[in-house]
C-alpha cells in the first residue's frame, strides 16, 4: 500500500507539506484543486506547476480527488456531452503529468453531508462530524447548506462549493424526474464515454460511496451498498471503472459489512484506493466519526487492513476524517493530528500483518 494524507493546496489548508512529509512512512498526498468548477477544464500548466511544487516538499501525488462530475451528465441533459469532453480532457491533462487515480462522485447535488461539522466527544473533550437523521428531517436542503457552510470556519468544504449550490432550487427541481434507475443510465453513459480514454491513458476513476450510506432529502443515491457497487463496476466492465473504498461513508450503516466489501471488489482487482475512517453508531441513522482505534468506534480497524492486505495490497490509502484534538483550528475533520495518530496506528496494524505473514 502507498500511505497518502489529503491536502487542499498553499493557503486553503492548513497543515503545510513539510508537516505532511513528516508523518512516517506517509510518501504522498491526495491531492485536489477546487478552484475549478463542476465541467470546466483543469489546465495542464496549472497541474504542472501543482505537481512541481507537492514534488519538491519531498511527496508524491498519484491520486487526485474532487474532479467533480457537472450535474448536467447525472440528469442526462443534452448538453452533457460538451461536459463529458471537457472532463475526458482534465483527465488527460492529469495523467499527463503523473496521475494514476482520480477519485469523483456521482451523488446528486449533495455529496457528503452532516448535521453538526464539531460535535463535542463528552469523553475527551475533542469533536468530530456528526450526523443525525432526526435532526435532518428537521432541515430544508437551503437551512442545511447554510448551516454547513457557516459552520466551516471559512474553509471551501469539498462538496459544498459555492457555485454547486447556488442553483440548488433549480437542480433539485430538475432531479425530480430522476430516479435511481434513470440515475444509473446517465451514470452508464457517462462511463461508457470516459473508461477508454481512461484505459488509453492507463488511468483509473474510483467512485467515492454515499456519504451517508442512505438517500437524503429524497434524492436519488446509488452507491450505498454493496449491491449497488456491484451495479456500478458492472456498468463498465474495466479496472479503469474502480472503486475509492470509503470505510466511514459505507460504514454509516451497520449493515454494510466493511472487510468483507473490500474482500469482495479487492479479489476483482476494482479498488483503486481506500479512505479510512472510524464511526460510533449512536442509534438508527445517527452517528459521530471516531479515532482510528477499533474500541473508539464500531468499525474493526485490523480486519479491514487485514482485508486490504490480502486482496488489494497495492492500493492508495490515507487516513479519511480525524476529530480535532489538542485544541488544534482547521477545516472540520482535516485536522494534522488526529490523522497523523490514524497513519501511525494503520501502520502498526500493517507491519504486524507482514511480520505474521512473513
Ligand atoms: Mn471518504
């Protein structure tokens, strides 16, 4: 496995590279560049120079997250297919300079959502993302929008860019005709469009789960399960056509059963990378992110690694969300310490599991 840790860019994160270089055995980040917009083209000297600099911190970066699909393509809209150009062309420009896996989602409007981005852990005193379906229900998707970004201390939230939701009366009002059926046709043209490019330029997309694992506000989601993400590899029959193997996403709902998912698609060879996280399920629908540990949360840390290690020994992996600890500020869930913590521990599970096999 290559160990990564995401980073958000010079002046929009605020853990340095240097600090990222120092974390061990950490060779590289999940890199993004929000700056763009859902369907514009990423330019190639804007990524040259991107890659020069992450390069001369002393980290790679072979993976690149957020290459956000416009909503145009999910409804199926006639101008889709200038959108699904542009896109095959960031991909292009991306491999070009070294990029192997692009990681992107194909949820609806919202990507992942929370009701409370720092709810306090009673038993420490540190906080975490936290979710609440009953609290939800009480929200419009504008209240949840508002409420999400005033709470991000000025952060960009990946997911909750500005020029996504501007328009979310609109495009909500557009996704009532969609549903999951409708959903994963667009998704099927979509691919079919883009996996040979992909193929061509030996690059691989990996789809990010639902997060949470359930539909939201009646909108459409096809990727919560494990069923559903059998569906998705089958669209395009490709390891181009790849999965980012969330625990924390999936894991929202007990009844996805984590090592064994990454044992099922890991054996297909159709995990490209893995985030990962720990939850704590506080009732139905109702749960806070965790440390790494396994008795923090109610994901088993060892038999995931140990899934990832006997079926998918080469993914990207990187710590996903942390809590914020010792009085650290940053953008909610991507705090240095707590995942730095997570990177030490995943790699004490990691070096067991090779001596035990040796
Ligand atoms: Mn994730």
């Amino acid at each position: 496995m290559k160990m990564t840790f995401r980073w958000f860019g010079e002046g929009n994160d605020s853990v340095p590279l240097k600090y990222i270089r120092q974390i061990p055995n950490c060779t590289g980040i999940m890199g993004v560049l929000d700056q763009y917009a859902a369907g514009e083209v990423w330019p190639l000297e804007v990524i040259q120079e991107y890659v020069k600099h992450v390069n001369n911190a002393g980290l790679e970066v072979e993976v690149i997250e957020s290459v956000n699909i416009h909503e145009d393509i999910k409804l199926g809209l006639p101008s889709r297919d200038g959108y699904i150009e542009n896109y095959k062309q960031t991909l292009r420009n991306l491999a070009s300079c070294g990029i192997k896996v692009v990681i992107y989602n194909f949820m609806p409007v919202f990507d992942w959502l929370r009701t409370d981005l720092a709810r306090e852990i009673e038993e420490d005193g540190s906080n975490s993302l936290y979710y609440d379906n009953e609290e939800l229900k009480g929200l419009t998707p504008q209240m949840l929008v508002e409420k999400t970004t005033a709470n991000a201390k000025g952060f960009s939230l990946p997911g909750w860019e500005p020029e996504r939701l501007t328009e979310l009366e609109r495009v909500l009002k557009l996704y009532e005709d969609i549903d999951q059926e409708k959903l994963l046709e667009n998704y099927q043209y979509f691919l079919e469009k883009v996996v040979p490019t992909c193929e061509e330029l030996d690059l691989r997309l990996a789809v990010h789960p639902d997060d949470p694992a359930w539909p939201v506000f009646g909108i459409p989601r096809i990727a919560h399960t494990k069923e559903q993400l059998k569906r998705i590899v089958g669209l395009v029959d490709s390891p181009a056509n790849s999965l980012c193997l969330c625990t924390g996403s999936l894991g929202s709902s007990p009844n996805n059963d984590i090592p064994s998912i990454i044992r099922y698609f890991g054996k297909l060879d159709r995990i490209a990378c893995v985030h990962i996280r720990n939850v704590k399920y506080l009732g139905e629908k109702k749960f806070r992110e965790t440390s790494h540990l396994s008795v923090d949360g109610d994901l088993d840390m060892y038999e995931i690694m140990r899934a990832i290690y006997e079926t998918a020994p080469n993914v990207y992996i990187r710590p996903d969300h942390g809590r914020m600890i010792w009085d650290e500020e940053g953008r909610p869930g991507y705090g240095l310490y707590d995942r730095a913590l997570g990177i030490a521990y995943l790699n004490g599970i990691w070096e067991s599991l090779e001596k035990i096999n040796r």
